[in-house]
C-alpha cells in the first residue's frame, strides 16, 4: 500500500527510524538531525506467501516510478524518480490478514517471518539502487508510523506472481483471447 505524504514518521521505541520531511509541530524527530526529502511515499509492504524476489525488485521499480506526486501543473504526474523526493518502507504482514471466516484475521497468507523480512530488505534495497532515499520502520517491531497523508491519496499495489493478481489479492488465471 502506498500513500502520497507531506511528512513521515517511523518511531521504535521512541527512536526515529526513518524520517521523510518535517512533521507539524515538531523539530525534526526524537534525536534525529536530517529527513528524506518530502513530499514522498510511505510504503506498507505486505508479503505473502508467493512473493519472491523478483516481485521484490519489481515492486521497487512501480513505487519509484509511480506518478502520484504533483507535478509542475499541480497535477498528478511526477514520481520520486522525477522529483527526487523519498520513501519510507515499513513491513507490513497484517495486509494479508483474512477476515472472510469470523472475526478473528488469519494470517496464513502472509509469508513466514524469515522470507517476509529478506522481501522487504529487498524493496528498500531496490529504491536506494534505483537513487531513491529511502528510510525503513525495524522488521518484527512495534512501530509508531505517523503521516500526513498528502490528499489523501493511497494507492495498492500488488506485484503477480505467476500470472495477474486480482485486487483480492488472490493470483488470478491469466487472461486468454
């Protein structure tokens, strides 16, 4: 899930793990002098169970490239690729909660812990091959994630694994004519 924000902020444990402008009110962040460049992307990144590597590198690419950031015309048409802005990576498993059956979510879409983390690693290595500043939330942690979702605009996006993914979620029989 990607948002469009003014500012983002990644706390741990009341440490700042990753910063992207400047949040209302504030100076900066608990004990941090410097901010990726806003606007920018907050990035919730889910796993499942079929993701691999590929989608990883994939979904990098789409988030840098996306065009969902104001443009010159005060449209959107610009990208972090084009207006050098930055993006925070934070993981995400609860994404693939299922609720179709009670109420309690099953998580058995989601990716085991190990592979879900090398995934994420791999989106946010990707951005900052591609150029991108990136900031990260910490894997497996209880984060404070605050933002100033510019918009608001939230977009999902989903890589395929083996054909298209439907927006379920659920990979779908590629189309045939």
């Amino acid at each position: 899930m990607v948002q469009r924000v003014a500012w983002a902020r990644v706390l741990v444990d009341g440490t700042v793990t990753a910063l992207l402008g400047r949040p209302p009110g504030s100076d900066q962040g608990v004990g941090d002098t410097s901010s990726l460049p806003a606007p920018g992307l907050l990035c919730l990144v889910g796993v499942a169970r079929d993701d691999e590597a590929a989608s990883a590198t994939a979904l990098a690419r789409r988030i840098f490239h996306l065009r969902v950031l104001d443009d010159e015309h005060g449209r959107m048409g610009a990208s972090v690729a084009a207006t050098g802005g930055g993006v925070v990576v934070v993981s995400q498993f609860t994404l693939y909660g299922d609720t179709t059956r009670g109420r309690r979510p099953s998580w058995s879409d989601a990716a085991p812990r190990a592979t879900a983390e090398l995934l994420v690693a791999e989106v946010a290595a990707e951005l900052g091959r591609l150029g991108c500043p990136v900031g990260t939330g910490r894997f497996g942690a209880e984060m404070l994630v605050e933002l100033g979702n510019d918009g608001p605009v939230t977009i999902l996006l989903e890589e395929p694994v083996g054909g298209r993914r439907s927006r379920g979620g659920q990979a779908a029989a590629p189309e045939t004519t």
